[in-house]
C-alpha cells in the first residue's frame, strides 16, 4: 500500500488536448478532468504552412495544470501527444520556424526523393516504420529543401511533447516511444540510425532517448514544493496501450481522430511481409514493441459534422438509422486526408467508383464508419497472416470507443467480440507511467492490474453479419492504392546497396 498520490496527465491529441488529474490510492486510480480545449491549427503568413500554435497549446497546458494543482498536491506531471511532428531550437532554445502540422502538403513527393538516395527496403529493415509521408524523415527533408537556413541554426529537434516539457522547465531531451515514430531511429540498434539523420541534415539536433518514466526537471505550479516533469510515454498511443490490459491474442484498436490498430510484441517485426503490407513497429512502454497499422480514424465524422454544421452526436445519431451498405470509400485515399470539404470528397469518390453517393447526413456518416470497420477488418485479416495466429478480441481504447455504433459495425465486421476500455486510455497509460517513474507502481504488468480492478470493460458481441458481396467490393476500392503502397519506390535506379 502507498499513500495516496495523484499525478497531472496532459494528452493532446490533433482535435483537442485535455488535462486530467490521475489519483492513485494504492489499489485503483481514478481520473478527474481538469481542462478541455481546442488544438489550435491555422496557416502562417510567412511559409503558408499549416501549422501548430505552439503558444497557444502551452497557455492552455498551463492554465490546465494550474487547475489540477489547485485541486490536489501533484506529484508529478507529464504530457503525451501525436507523434512526427516537431519544433526546430537555436543555440539559446528560441523557436527556429513555425511547428508545421503533418497534414500540410509540403512533403508530397518528398517520400520518392529520398528513396531515390536509400532503399526503400533498407529504411524499413533499419526503422521497421511504415511509409507516411507526413513522417519525420520526410518533413525534414522538405525543410532542408526549403529552409535549409533553419537547419544550419538550429541545435536542436524536439518533437511536441518533448518541447512542453522543455517550456515548463524540464530537460530539453527526446523520448523514446515517440523517437521511433519519426522513421530515423533503428530498432535494432536501439539509436538513431546516422545515415537517415545525415540524409536529412540532422545528424546534430537528436540526443539518444531517454525512457519513459524519467524525471526531466521540475515545475512550480499551485503548491509550495516543485511538482516533478516526470516523461510519460509521450507518443499517445504509446501511452493509450499502456493502459489496455492485453491477453494473448487480443489485438489493441485506439479509436480517435486516427485509428491505430494492433499488437504488442517483444520484438519487432520486421519482414517482408510486413513491409508488403506497411505495418509499423513503434516503441512502447519497457520497450515492447506496437505492430500496428495507423487508419484514417474518426477525422472522417469530425469534419463530415463541421462541413454539414451540425454536432457530431446529431451526425452518428442520423448515422444510427440511415439504410446501411449503400456506399463504401477507401479511408485512406489521400484525398480525405485534409480536403477542403469531406461532404464534396466522399460524394466524389463514390461517383469516380461508379457509386450513387450518399444523400443527406446520416447516408454520408454511415458510409464512412461502415468503411472505417471493413478497414479494421482488413488489417485484423493481414495481422493474422503476419503472426501466424488467429486473434481473439479486439479491445478498443480513447474517445471513438464512445461510438456505440462503430463499435458494433467493427464486431459485427471482424467478427470478434469487442471490448470497450475507458475513453481516456491515454491519460490513465500516461498517469501509469508517471507512477512508475515515481516508483509507486512496480511495472507495466503490476499498472494493468490496478487498471483491471479500476475500471470494467463492456464487451460487444458480433451481432449481424456483413451482407454478400459487401467485402468484396470494399476490397475493389482499396486495391489500387493498396497495390501502389506496397511497390512504392521499389525501383529508383539510384537506390543501390544500402545508403547511396
């Protein structure tokens, strides 16, 4: 038994950040919210980027802690967020350029540019990450490219969560699980991989990644005494992961603006196989490794409700009893990545494949959780033949776990049961790891436990079956990206031997 504890956990996710206060009594935890807000995009003047504002997240990051000290003693705190994208320090630790968000476009065709110098096969043998061209290897590129001015000033690379703790007084260091998202950390040195970094001028900006768990400084916050910066895993599905209680052969879905479905394993894998089907290997807690796959998540409902103006519960509502099967999409063809109306390019997509698009909120909401499932199903079918085993549930953590409908299209589709933990899985993995860094809880083992008797999950039966024929035509419009992903840039003729 320990006293009790309580810890500040920041999530910031690409829609909304959130604070809570995790409390930990020395048999369960309980979260509290703090704070709520907005995650600020727009474009900068100067570059025309889409960008972060960075001083915006950190005021609202401060007036959430402020809450949460002022309504317990804070042990610690730590904060997590999307992976990739990051902020460029000069020698005095000013900001170098604005933090470009990973949906702006400057780095279209930047992926073939660099495969035309390394292997495609090598970077993925080295990184075992999937090929996004949002990933960190490519936007830095596209900053040598562009702004290499940037780059000869700067000192150092933090990524988001890695800065906010830099601002509220903690060490200017890089963690691990988020290190790896970049696709220039090796996982089988466990380092970053040199010859990546020097292909895109960075070799000088990166610090080998300290663990989750570490403490990085301190912060005055409401209390007397400093409150300890304690690095959770700073990647959110790192530390969404952390907080699913996995059995074997249960595959973990993290349901939000993206959709991040897969397993946990001891080792990498890094094969021909899954470089053929683009999985990716990020680093979690106790280094363990998520085989994954990421999936164009809930984005599709949220910018569905703001392009229709109404509130996504009215939007899912409609969803709930408009006719299903009518219309499909392919979540993952490019253009809903940041369309400037997802209405006009769902509607678009359909009739480019010879669909009658959907009418009205409900139809267009439900083509696009009924895509979303199929999609699911399709990477549970391809983890299968990766590992060689048959799974057995699905467990679903964050927000869109709250989406009663797509998570029973994703049982009924899958055909599993599923399991459906606590919508703020991120914070409570992020408490935990906190927790453990303050050496109140032992491992990750010893914090799901806690987990399983703090919470229950609700389980989810397959209920319905998918109608003929319905798979088959979802597979139809995925195929030729498909096809295209798994050769992209297998054949640059200046990508011989390993590092050109």
């Amino acid at each position: 038994m320990v006293a009790k504890l309580s810890v500040a956990a920041v999530d910031l996710g690409a829609s909304s950040g959130r604070v809570g206060v995790v409390d930990f009594d020395g048999e369960r935890l309980q979260l509290r919210p703090a704070h709520r807000f907005a995650t600020p995009r727009s474009r900068d003047a100067e570059t025309g980027y889409e960008c972060w504002d960075v001083d915006i997240i950190e005021r609202e990051i401060r007036v959430g802690l402020a809450a949460a000290g002022a309504s317990s003693a804070l042990a610690s705190v730590g904060i997590d967020g999307w992976g990739v994208d990051y902020v460029l320090l000069d020698e005095h630790a000013q900001r170098i350029g604005p933090a470009v968000a990973y949906r702006d476009d400057r780095t279209r065709g930047v992926m073939e540019q660099i495969f035309s110098r390394a292997p495609r096969e090598e970077i993925y043998r080295r990184t075992g990450i999937q090929f996004q061209p949002f990933n960190t290897l490519y936007q830095l590129a596209a900053t040598a490219a562009r702004h290499p001015a940037w780059l000869e000033r700067a000192r150092r690379l933090l990524l988001l969560p890695d800065y906010f703790h830099q601002r509220l007084g903690g060490a200017a260091e890089n963690e691990y699980t988020n290190a790896t998202t970049t696709q220039l950390y090796d996982v089988a040195l466990d380092a970053w991989a040199p010859q990546l970094l020097e292909l895109c001028r960075a070799s000088r900006l990166l610090r080998s990644p300290v663990s989750p768990g570490t403490t990085l400084g301190e912060v005055q916050l409401a209390s007397a005494l400093p409150t300890k910066i304690i690095a959770p895993a700073t990647h959110d599905t790192a530390s969404a992961v952390a907080a699913i209680p996995l059995a074997p052969g249960e595959v973990f879905l993290i349901s939000g603006t993206w959709s991040l479905m897969g397993v946990e394993s001891e080792r990498a894998v890094v094969n021909e196989a899954a470089l053929r089907c683009n999985f990716t290997n990020e680093g979690g807690v106790e280094r363990r490794f998520r085989v994954l796959k990421n999936i164009s998540g809930l984005w599709l409902t949220q910018r569905l409700a703001q392009d229709l103006g109404l509130p996504e519960a009215e939007l899912l509502a409609a969803a709930g009893v408009a006719p299903p099967w009518r219309a499909l999409i392919d979540p993952d063809d490019a253009r809903f990545s940041n369309p400037a109306s997802m209405v006009e390019a769902l509607r678009s997509f359909c009739v480019e494949t010879e669909q009658a698009p959907p009418d009205g909120a409900g139809a267009l909401a439900r083509c696009a959780l009924e895509s979303l499932a199929l999609s699911y199903r399709r990477v549970k079918d391809e983890l299968e033949r990766l590992l060689e085993r048959r799974l057995t549930r699905i467990r679903i953590g964050g927000g869109g776990g709250q989406n009663a409908l797509l998570n029973q299209l994703t049982a009924d589709v899958c055909e599993l049961p599923v399991l459906v933990g606590a919508a703020e899985s991120s914070l409570y993995g992020n408490g935990c790891v906190q927790l453990i860094g303050l050496g109140a809880v032992g491992s990750l083992e010893e914090a799901r436990a806690i987990l399983r008797r703090s919470f229950a999950a609700s389980e989810i039966e397959p209920r319905r079956g998918v109608p003929d024929g319905v798979r088959e035509r979802f597979s139809a419009l995925t195929q030729r990206r498909l096809s295209f992903d798994a050769s992209r840039g297998a054949a640059h003729p200046g990508a011989k031997g390993k590092f050109s």
